[in-house]
C-alpha cells in the first residue's frame, strides 16, 4: 500500500495509486477542511477539474411541498484518483485553488 495521509473524512479509503500533485490532499500538501458533499460527476473536459452538481431539496412554504434544486461546483480532481462523467464522489471544500475552484475529490462512492 502507498504512503497517504489520513484526509479525516469517514468512509472514504486512500486511492491505490500515488501521485507526485502538491494540491492532492493524500499526497500533497492541501488540507481538507470546511463541507464535505456528494455530487455526480457532470463534466470532466478541463484539465484537472471537474463540474460535479449536487441535487438538494427546498421547502416552499406557499405550496407546502419540497421542490428539487441543483447547484454545480467545480472541483480540483488530484492525478491519483480516477473518475468520469456520471461517477458518484465526495468533495472537501479546501483553500482557493483558482477563480473558481475551492473543492477537491476526495474519493468515489462505491
């Protein structure tokens, strides 16, 4: 097994692989610290970054019922773990990595 380090989040198991990234949480030197979700993998076209949408449900109290919104976030996805469009995974919210970025992929879910 690869030298890793321990992200704190439960569940989720160190990927096989090892990577030389500064900005891998396992093998880096980037922490995971704030949220942890789970989303679907929507685009994975950029280089190392992926748009993973996360579905939640609102309450309108007009009609009393639930309705289904998204939000899409872009995350940094580390050499070490692969994914592709429709995989299931975890992100940690970690310092700003660019405009836009402030997550990383943690892991998939199984």
């Amino acid at each position: 097994m690869s030298l890793s380090k321990n992200v704190g989040i439960i569940g989720v198991k160190p990927p096989e692989k090892e990577c030389k990234d500064e900005k891998c949480p396992y093998h880096g030197h980037l922490k995971v610290r704030g949220m942890v979700l789970e989303g679907t993998v929507y685009r994975y076209r950029a280089n190392k970054v992926a748009t993973i949408v996360k579905e939640y449900l609102k309450y309108n109290p007009k009609y009393k019922r639930y309705e289904r919104r998204t939000s899409k976030i872009h995350a940094y996805v580390p050499q070490c773990i692969e994914i592709k469009e429709g995989d299931r995974v975890i992100i940690g919210e970690s310092r700003p990595l660019a405009k836009s970025v402030a997550f990383v992929v943690v892991g998939r879910v199984s």
